[in-house]
C-alpha cells in the first residue's frame, strides 16, 4: 500500500500500457514516462514491444470475438490472457532494462470478447479479456483494467476512449486536426482547436479487419494483411460490390457510435466473397471501401481540416494512405509520425496514460465522444 500511495503523490508517473486490437495481431506495449504539464501532457517513450499472438490463440480469439463463448471458456480465456498480458509487460520491462518495482502502474485495454453499445432504451455491455488482477500478481505492478465499463455505466458506448489522449497530446488551437486510428476498427478524433468540449470521436466503421479476412481467404492463410497494400494495388475495383458495402446503415448514424467484428467480421465479408470475384479485387474493393468510409465520416462533420494523422497498421497501407490523401486534399494526410509518435505505439501508449489519470482521479472519458452522461474516473484498480 506504501507503493501505491507513493505513486498517488507524484505527478511523474513510469507506466506501461497494453492493448490488444481488433487486429488481433498480439498485444503491444509501450513503457512511457508522463507527466503533469496542463493543459496538456508529456510524454516520452522508453520503449515498445508487439507480442505476437501463436496462430491457434489468435483463431480462437476471432471466432469468440464473433460466434461468442461459454461462460467457462470466457472466464479461462481471461486468466489466459492475463498471463499472456503479463508476460507481454515484463518482456517489455526486460529489454528496457528497468526492473517491474519502479514502474507505477500498468494499463491494460485487454481484449475484447462482446461489447455491445446502447441503443434506445437498451443498456449498454462489454466484456475486455485479460485478467487485471493476474497481471497485477504476476508482475508486482499496480494494474487498472475495465476502462470501457464506467463510461458505460453512466450510459455511454465505452469507445472511443483514446480521444481523451489525442486531446492531451495533439490539441493546437491554431489548428483544426483529425486524429484517424486503422486497427481492425477505424476510429476518428476531430480535434477544432484547443477547446476540450468540442472534441468529436467516433468509430467509422471497418479497418483492416474485412482486409485482412480477404487476404487469408486468397492466400489459403499464408498472409495475414496486405504489406504495403500491394495486393489491393493490383486488384480492380468492384463498382456494385462497393456500392453495396457503402449502404451498411451504421455509416449513416450519427454519433456517438462505435462498432466491432461482431458487425463488420468474417461474415459480413462472405456476403461480398460470393460469386465472380478475384480474391485481388475484393481486396482492393474492400480497401476502397475503408478508405471511403472514413473519408466520408469525417467530410461530414469536419469538412476543413488542416492535418489528418493516421496510426495504426492502417497508415503502413500504401493504397489505403493514398486514397484518404485524395479524398481529405487539401488536408494534410501523414502518418502519426509528423505528430511526434510512432503510428505503431499510440493506443498503447494512450492506455498508460489513462492508468496515469485514473492514479490521479482525473475522469478519462469525453462525454461528447462517448454520449456518457458525464465525465467519469475509468478503471478497476488491481493491486
């Protein structure tokens, strides 16, 4: 408890953040060091480290992701991947050379099994594998996990969270800036100037996820996305194909929104796989139809924009890169980098500075990004 009281006086914090995407690549993790600055916040980054998933863990997370799982087999995967949470943390640790006792805390988004945003009358639910309290135990760090469910708790989606980050981090008030993340999900932060309050969030729709799924499919899984977008650069666009996609009636909702594989997974990709298609064409299709949407999000509620920065696989698809340059023009369409973080890093990243302000009591959610009642301190509290 000494510990844990040490690290609530300090306005200097050693942290590690975990994240596991829809990608369900693995699980990265970023050692930062943040700190206090309001209005906004530093941050330097020691040191990043992706855990690769083994192939049989990452098929079982993608079909539990989308045809669900017992309540047995749900909880044993969540000890299972806390132990893979931990290892992935002190892996990170021992490559930076600093030992678990002086890091402060560990945020961990986990991995996520359901999440089920509001709709009406309907509650909200989620469910983020990856036991906190065994990678508290296993690593001896103070660990905050289950950040989606307080904001869900005062009626909010619980996503996007990392708005409340690209705020802290990113905010010009002489600039108007999109912040775009392309994990499996792609998600958008709108930030107009320095003003927290008119910060606009929200998912767009699929990223990689659809992509990925197509390049299995044509190279029999001996791919797993599209390097570089070359497949996609090869293929020829499907016109009705895309046509079809562009009318999914989620793309119309206004925010806040948010969405997930259970939605735009494998099989919302079969509808499109069937018939005369070239594996290389529905790759590409499917590319355009990523980029589209999230082009169209954001020309819908930001219409002039200065710089768009991408994170996430998404900005290392050449294809993909070069049509949001043409459809964002005259904004300035880059990788992260030009921010000053590497694209690859960020999420992980941004959940060790959301451990960093729940140790603060700071609420972590943009009411306006997540449609919660109010802001709230996120997070369930391992020691």
């Amino acid at each position: 408890m000494r510990r844990i009281a040490r690290s609530l006086a300090k306005r200097s914090r050693l942290a590690v953040g975990l994240m596991s995407g829809t990608s369900t690549d693995g699980i990265d993790a970023a050692l930062v060091r943040v700190r206090d600055d309001r209005p906004g916040l530093g941050l330097r980054v020691l040191a990043f480290r992706t855990t690769r998933y083994p192939a049989a863990l990452r098929t079982r997370l993608i079909e539990a992701a989308e045809a669900g799982l017992s309540l047995a087999d749900a909880t044993a995967l969540d000890v299972r991947l806390g132990e893979s949470f931990a290892r992935a943390a002190l892996a990170l640790l021992e490559r930076a050379d600093v030992s678990p006792e002086r890091v402060d805390v560990i945020g961990s988004h986990g991995h996520t099994l359901v999440h089920v945003p509001p709709s009406g009358r309907r509650d909200g639910h989620t469910c983020q594998l990856g036991s906190g309290d065994v990678i508290a135990e296993r690593t001896g760090v103070p660990t905050v996990t289950g950040f989606r469910g307080r904001d869900m708790a005062v009626g909010g989606h619980g996503a996007p969270l990392v708005p409340y980050v690209d705020h802290l981090l990113f905010a010009d008030p002489t600039r108007a800036r999109a912040l775009v993340n392309i994990g499996g999900i792609a998600n958008v932060t709108l930030l107009r100037g320095g003003d927290l309050e008119s910060v606009v969030a929200f998912d767009t729709g699929p990223g990689n996820a659809p992509i990925d799924d197509a390049v299995r499919r044509a190279t029999g899984g001996r791919r797993r996305f599209d390097r570089g977008g070359r497949m996609a650069e090869r293929g020829q666009i499907d016109r009705v194909r895309l046509g079809r996609m562009l009318e999914h009636p989620f793309l119309a909702l206004d925010p806040p929104k948010s969405t997930g594989r259970d939605v735009f997974g494998r099989r919302w990709v079969d509808r499109f796989a069937r018939g005369r298609v070239a594996p290389e064409d529905l790759v590409a299709t499917l590319t355009r139809f990523t980029a589209d949407s999230i082009a169209d999000a954001i020309a819908r509620h930001a219409p002039r924009l200065d710089d768009v920065w991408v994170s996430g696989g998404g900005a290392h698809n050449r294809t993909l890169m070069r049509r949001l340059a043409q459809r964002l023009a005259p904004a300035r369409v880059a990788p992260l980098a030009r921010g000053g973080l590497d694209p690859d890093n960020k999420e992980a990243c941004a959940f060790a500075i959301l451990a960093h302000e729940t140790l603060a009591g700071r609420p972590g959610n943009l009411p306006a990004a997540t449609g919660a009642a109010c802001p709230v301190v996120l997070g369930r509290l391992s020691l």
